[in-house]
C-alpha cells in the first residue's frame, strides 16, 4: 500500500465522518487538524505550528472584504432599504404570466448585487411575498421555487463573500471570480424568468392571473428610481473600482460599505439600533466563518506535509484521463457533497486535492473557480439538506410542505445544471467579462 493512502483516509475520511454525524465544521477540522499535526508535523512541535498557522490564516489581508461584504447586507436589510426594492419591481412588471413570481425573481437578481448573503436574501423574500401568493392563488411549488432560486444566485452575483473565501483559499483572483461571476448570475436569473412566464402560460392555475393595483406616469416609476438604482450604485461602486483598477477587492469592498452608510444617512433610515444589529450580525458569522479558515489552512499543510495531496495528484493525473474528464469528476463529486454537506465544508474538503490538479493540468483557475461557485449555489438547493430549503421551510406558512419545497427547486436545478454544461464546453461565458476588463 502507497505510503500516502493511511494519511489520505485518516485526514479526508476522518474530517468527512465527522461533518456526516454532525459536527460543525469548525470543530470537525479542528479535531482532524488535532490529530494530524500530532502525527505528522511532529508532536507538540505540530501543535504550536498549528497555532502560528491560525494566526496567519485569519490575519491575511485578502480575507478583509468578508466582512464587509456582510457588513454592506446587514445593514441593508436591518434598515429596510432592501424591502424597497420589491415596491420599485413590482410597479414596473406588469401583464406577464405568472407576475410575482417574476418580481421576485428580478427584485432578488438586485438584491443580489447588493448583499452577499444568499439566506438573507432567500429569508427576506420568502417572508414577504409566499404568504402574498399563496394567498392569490399560486401554487405552493410556484411560490417557494423562484425565491430559493434567485437566492442561490447570491452567490455567483458581487458582492459574493464565497466568491472571496474561494479565492483565498484556492489562491486565484478574487477580483476575476467576482466579476466572473457576473454573466452566469444574469443568464440564470433570465433563465427562470423565462421559465416561470412559460410554464404560467401553458399551466395558468400554478399562477392565477389576479387584480392588482396601477400605476400610470411617474408613479409607477417612482419608487424605482428612488429607490432600486440608488441602491444598484452600491454595485457600480464595487465593482466599477475593481473593473477600472482603481481598487483592489478590499479597497472596493470598504467603498461599498461607505457607499452603502451614505445611502442609509440620506434616506434617514440609518438608526443606532439598526447599526447595533448590523454589526452584532457582521461578527457572527465573520467569525464563524474566520474559524472555519483557520481550520482550513492547517488541514491544507498537513495534507501537503503527510503525502497525502501529491499521492492523490499523483493518482489522479497518472490514469491517463484527459484534463476535460479530470475537471468533469470534480463537478460530479462537488455535487454530490452538495446533497449532503455545507458549501464551506465542500470548499474544505476540496481544494487542497483540487488546485493542486488544476494548476498541473494548466487549466484557467477562474473558468474552474467559476464552476465550482456554480455546484456550490446548487448544492444550496439540492435535497435533503439544501441550506436554501431549510430556510424557506422556516419562513414559509405551515401550508408550504417539504414535499412542496424539494418539488419546487426541480427545474431550477436542471437550469444550473445545464448552464453548468455550456459553461464547462464553453469557457469564455466565464472569463470573457474577467478578460476583458484586465
């Protein structure tokens, strides 16, 4: 037996054992590192390696946007400017089939472009508006399925804090992954548009047509323009200063927070008790998610220094496969830890053993990276464990079932899965917007 097998099974095995009985993943990583570092970074030598890594590991510089990308979300939503947005849509779509399924897919794409968090957003929408279709007659998996859709796409859309954490861990520019992620985030959204417009049409009574109130002139317009593209700014501040190379990830990031406070300040939504929350909710889950990294740094080394990663690549790259099939099983497996584990513990469990292959095979780090980002948002609707699922069962009226929740992601799934393919035999859909803005 290869000397590299024992420490392979030890370090993935033992951490994937632990995330599948339960543990959160910053403990499971921290018991695998535990261990690891014992044995194979020499004893109590190991462990205070260990500890210089964690230190490292959340110290980094690149890791800053994070938190303000949250930080941006948080206070978007605790001061109810986001709640806006879904008046300024709903005004301007009118006589398609299928209406407020459509609004909240459009009014999710915007929220998307202004708040990393794909549960915020999915959280929101959900609370708002299933309880309004439901109660104008659409069918539960045409209520629940559009909103869990559009929040997925949170992801691939900047502000994206995966999209930064990936980028750090995997090492590839976390400026080409954000913008990269731009196109695949509106095909998709036009996707379910389309979607749900045709299936309405040749299905009305998922979606019944209902009376709702007009709007003529400028009060239609109105609160869009008062509203939905003073926030949309947010976005072109953020990413208009990476495109234009003016800024740095970082840089961009801390102008978005600032742009973001004096949108607040104008339309005097900005409270102590609004900025209080926002805060408390950017140290939580930056912390959660900084412990996770520290977790993630060692395991990565200690991987590196057993044997385990080159035996692996080793194996791998030896079976004569070609890259294309390579980089195919690496998106089968991704998404098939998405019907069982966390996006973050998929990243974990992933890339020490996937960069590694990649950059042997010379394969471009953001048309992999971007692909990754895309069987991470499915995971987020794959059952049974769909984080997205879970929060809308929270959210949704008693009437909604799991049954209903698992049924309504179905087509969307197939949509990503199929942008997914295009964008595996098609590169540039994800690099040409990162290309051209170099």
């Amino acid at each position: 037996m290869s000397a590299w097998i024992l420490p392979a099974w030890l370090l993935l095995g033992g951490s994937t054992l632990l995330l599948f009985v339960g543990l959160p993943v910053a403990f499971a990583f921290l018991v695998t590192n535990l261990v690891g570092a014992w044995i194979y970074l020499g004893g109590e030598a190991g462990l205070g390696q260990l500890v210089r890594n964690s230190i490292v590991a959340v110290t980094s510089f690149s890791l800053t946007p994070i938190p303000l990308f949250i930080l941006m979300g948080e206070i978007l939503f605790h001061t109810g400017l986001a709640v806006k947005v879904i008046e300024g849509v709903e005004r301007l779509i009118t006589g398609v089939p299928g209406r407020l399924a459509v609004v909240a897919v459009v009014a999710g794409t915007v929220f998307s472009a202004i708040s990393g968090s794909t549960i915020a957003t999915t959280a929101m929408l959900g609370s708002l508006m299933v309880p309004v279709m439901l109660q104008r007659g659409y069918h539960p998996t045409m209520a629940t399925g559009p909103i869990m859709a559009i929040g997925a796409v949170d992801m691939l859309i900047p502000p994206s804090a995966l999209s930064v954490l990936l980028g750090s861990l995997a090492n590839i520019s976390i400026s080409g992954l954000l913008i990269g992620g731009i196109v695949p985030g509106i095909l998709l959204s036009i996707g379910f548009v389309a979607w749900i417009v045709l299936r309405s049409a040749m299905n009305p009574s998922l979606a019944p047509a209902t009376d709702f109130k007009h709007f003529h002139g400028w009060e239609r317009f109105n609160p869009f323009f008062k509203y939905v593209l003073p926030l949309l700014s947010i976005f072109a501040v953020v990413v208009g200063a990476m495109v234009a190379g003016w800024c740095t990830p970082t840089e961009s990031a801390a102008l978005g927070v600032v742009a973001t406070l004096v949108i607040a300040l104008a339309y005097r939504a900005l409270s102590v008790e609004a900025l209080m929350k926002s805060l408390r909710g950017t140290i939580g889950i930056s912390g959660m998610i900084l412990l996770i990294i520290m977790g993630a740094t060692t395991f990565a080394q200690i991987l590196t220094f057993s044997g385990a990663s080159n035996g692996i690549v080793e194996a791998i790259t030896g079976t004569g496969l070609g890259p294309m099939a390579i980089i195919a099983g690496m998106m089968l497996i991704l998404i098939f830890l998405g019907i069982f584990v966390d996006q973050v513990s998929m990243m974990l469990i992933t890339i020490p053993i996937f960069m590694p292959i990649v950059q042997k095979l010379g394969v471009d780090p953001i048309w992999f990276g971007i692909m990754f980002l895309m069987c991470m948002q499915m995971g987020l609707l794959l059952p049974p464990h769909g984080l997205l699922l879970m929060t809308m069962k929270g959210v949704a009226p008693s009437t909604v079932s799991m049954a209903h929740i698992f049924r309504a992601v179905v087509p969307y799934v197939a949509m990503s899965m199929l942008l997914l393919a295009a964008m595996f035999f098609f590169p540039p859909l994800a690099t040409w917007l990162p290309g051209i803005m170099k």
